[in-house]
C-alpha cells in the first residue's frame, strides 16, 4: 500500500501544481495588477527615485564645496585659480616676485 501511495504522490502533486497556475493566471487576468505595480506605476517611480538621488547628491557636492571653501580661508590659502595673475610670470619667476 505503502508503494501505491509513494507512486501516486508525484503525479498528484504535479497535478495540483498545474491546476493551481493555471487557476492563478485565470484570475490575473480577470484582475489585473494595481497601478502601483503596474509597468508605467513601476517607471515613474523609478524616475522619482533617480530624481531624489540626483537632488541628494547635489546638496552633498554642494555642502563638500562650502566645507573645502571654509577649510581654506581658515588656513589663508588660495587655490590656484584663486590667485592673482601679475603680469609675466616668465619673466617673474617661478615665485611671482620680478627678478
């Protein structure tokens, strides 16, 4: 007995599993998915995601700009492009003193 049950345990299982897609997909396609989850639901919030990102990101760089900006006046030095050009630095020297 033990044997008969053992061989019909796959097919039904098997038999179960079929019956029960096939039920799901009869019933997705009589309700479909809410518009959160739905393909355009899904898309505009990834493009809220990604727009959340990018307004993080740029509020970081900018607070990393003011923090290296402070750093900088705190020492008294200037950043190359911040320095004043006086005349020809050729001539000049390497120093901006003339020779």
């Amino acid at each position: 007995m033990r044997d008969v049950v053992m061989a019909l345990a796959a097919p039904a299982v098997m038999c179960a599993s079929g019956v029960y897609a096939a039920c799901a997909v009869w019933w997705r396609r009589r309700h479909p998915a809410p518009e959160p989850w739905s393909q355009a639901g899904l898309r505009l919030a990834g493009e809220r995601v990604v727009a959340v990102a990018e307004a993080v990101v740029a509020d970081e760089h900018a607070l990393l700009v003011q923090d290296a900006e402070r750093a900088g006046a705190k020492s008294g030095r200037m950043r190359h492009h911040e320095r004043p050009v006086t005349g020809n630095r050729i001539a000049e020297g390497r120093s901006g003193e003339a020779p």
